[in-house]
C-alpha cells in the first residue's frame, strides 16, 4: 500500500501520481538512495569552510520604486519593485537543520537583520527543505509584517500546522496570485524534489516563480538543476524577457550526486540565457556548507564560465551578504 500524503491531497497529474510529484517527463532522476549517499560521504574531500566570514549588515530603504535586490544570504533576498517588498525563501537561523544543536551551521550573518526589514508584503517560498522554509523566521516575519506566503502545494500546510494564522497561498505551476495590486507571482517549474523528514520525499511540490509588476519581470528560480534546458526554455517563450534572474550557483559538488537537483555555475550562465535574462544574481552559495565545492569556487567559476562565452561579467554577479544591486 502506497504512503499517504500528509500535506497534499488532489487530482493526478503529469507531475503528481496521487501520492509524489514528480519532476516534468524526460527529466534526470533526482531521488539518491541511503547507499549513494554514503558513497559520497566516503570520498567527499577534506574541504573545509571558514567557521565564520565578516558582514556589516545593511539597512534597506523602506520601499524602492523600481528593481532592487539585497542580499541577506544563501537563497534569501529581498525584492524591491515598484514600491512591493518580498522575501525569498527567508532563512534567518543559525542552522539549517530540523534541529539547534546540529546540522549545516551557517558562516555568513545576515545580510539585513530582522529587525532591520521593511514592510515586507509578501514571501516567495520555493520548496520544504531546511535551508528555504525556516520555520522560526516565518514565524518573526509573521508577527511583524503578517506577509502573505505563495508556495508551491502541500508546503502551504507545513507552515498552517507551526502558524495556523499565516496568509498562505498555494499553488501549482502555472498558477499565479495578486501579491499587491499591480504585482503578480507566477509559480514556475523547477527540477529538484522536497523532504522534510525520512517518509515525505516529494509531498510537497517545488518551484520557481516569476514576479510581474511595473513592466517589469524578475525570475527567482529557488533551487534547481539544468537537465535538459525544457523548463528554462519553456519559461523564456512564455514570459518573454527577464529584467533580472536570480539564480542558485552553488551546492554542486560531486556532480554524480548534484547534478540533477542543483546547477553548477556554468549550467545557471545557460539558464539566464535560455529565459533571456537581461541580468542576473547569483545564490545559493557561501552561506551554508552543504556540498563539496570549497567556498569561494562557485564565485570564481562563475566569473570563468562567463569570461569563456564572452559575456560581460556585471551581467551576472555572485552576491555576498549585504551586497545591494539595482535594475532601474
């Protein structure tokens, strides 16, 4: 008998069984089983981070009428666009771990500190994996701002059960919801998987989104791998130009392991162009130590891959906590 889905019931689809969900058809395997898991932990290198990097935390202006993002760290920034303040996958604990006193401990503060935040409309929750959904600062945001959350199905009732007064919207891909008026949040495809625990593997979708307001596009892609390039190419079609990717470019490393669940720096250069991005930032690296890359590569390679096409380097940057970037 098949396990019974504890966040999610609906109709099959071609990305949910009745069960799972699943990533679109044609696309690589991302469930690893116990055995690959201590494959990779026997010959991961002696690669050690920093046990802490500086940051000066900085205090952002109350709105910004056109496009700003600012780094607070890994895959949480904060969106400024006409006149709307969003969070990404807000994440503010020490760990990114179900538990305090273990797990990957994260080696870059904030890059704003809570108390330091704007009125913050709304939250772009991607998936339900410990270092995006951080159930202690929703619940912060939550009492400060009362935000309103669109996420992908099923991680809608992950933070009903902690916060049963959260505004939350949940969606499939394809699906999109008013967060202001004049803004809109579209939830997007993106090739990964969900878990919060050993027995709810892929309960809860997982997505990107595009965000729509003043003529203006922004492309938050959470996490992801490449595969075939479908999904990235499907969203460029469909959307048109991009102002601004934001785009995971680390959390790579064995490629045996990754590959399928997390792009490589290389691999996101070719996501912002496949959604013809006009700029892009870099994520998802630096903050936590979750793979085998040293810290610093995927900023290096990144610069690399981008000297290698001939592309201009300020097109795509890698931001650091604190790091501030505008659009127009």
């Amino acid at each position: 008998m098949s396990a019974r889905n504890r966040y999610y019931q609906g109709p099959v689809s071609d990305h949910f069984d009745g069960t799972r969900f699943l990533n679109p058809a044609g696309e690589p395997e991302t469930d690893r089983s116990f055995g690959d898991l201590l494959r990779w932990r026997r010959s991961a290198p002696d690669n050690s981070w920093p046990a802490a990097v500086e940051v000066t935390p900085v205090i952002p202006d109350a709105r910004v009428e056109g496009l700003r993002a600012t780094m607070v760290g890994h895959a949480t920034l904060l969106i400024q666009l006409a006149g709307v303040n969003m969070l990404t996958d807000p994440v503010w604990s020490d760990r990114a771990s179900p538990v305090a006193f273990a797990g990957p401990r994260r080696v870059t503060s904030p890059g704003i500190e809570l108390d330091a935040l704007p009125p913050i409309d709304a939250i772009l929750l991607s998936h339900n994996h410990y270092d995006h959904l951080d159930i202690a600062a929703l619940r912060a945001l939550h009492a400060r701002h009362d935000p309103l959350i669109i996420t992908p199905l099923g991680n809608d009732a992950i933070v009903h059960r902690r916060l049963p007064a959260a505004r939350v919207r949940a969606g499939d891909w394809g699906d999109h919801f008013d967060i202001a008026p004049g803004a809109t949040a579209h939830i997007v495809p993106a090739l990964h998987w969900s878990s919060r625990g050993p027995r709810d593997r892929r309960m809860a979708l997982w997505g990107g989104f595009i965000l729509e307001a003043a003529g203006k596009r922004v492309y938050f892609a959470g996490d992801t791998g490449y595969g075939t390039g479908h999904i990235f190419r499907t969203i460029g079609a469909r959307f048109g130009a991009v102002d601004l990717a934001i785009l995971p470019i680390g959390a790579y490393d064995p490629r045996w392991f990754m590959a399928a669940q997390h792009c490589d720096p290389e691999e996101a250069i070719q996501i912002m162009l496949d959604v013809g991005a006009k700029a892009a930032v870099g994520m998802h690296w630096g903050t936590f130590k979750l793979t085998d890359e040293a810290r610093t590569d995927p900023e290096r390679r990144l610069a690399e891959g981008l000297d290698a096409r001939g592309i201009e380097p300020g097109r795509f940057r890698a931001l650091h906590p604190a790091d501030i970037a505008d659009f127009g």
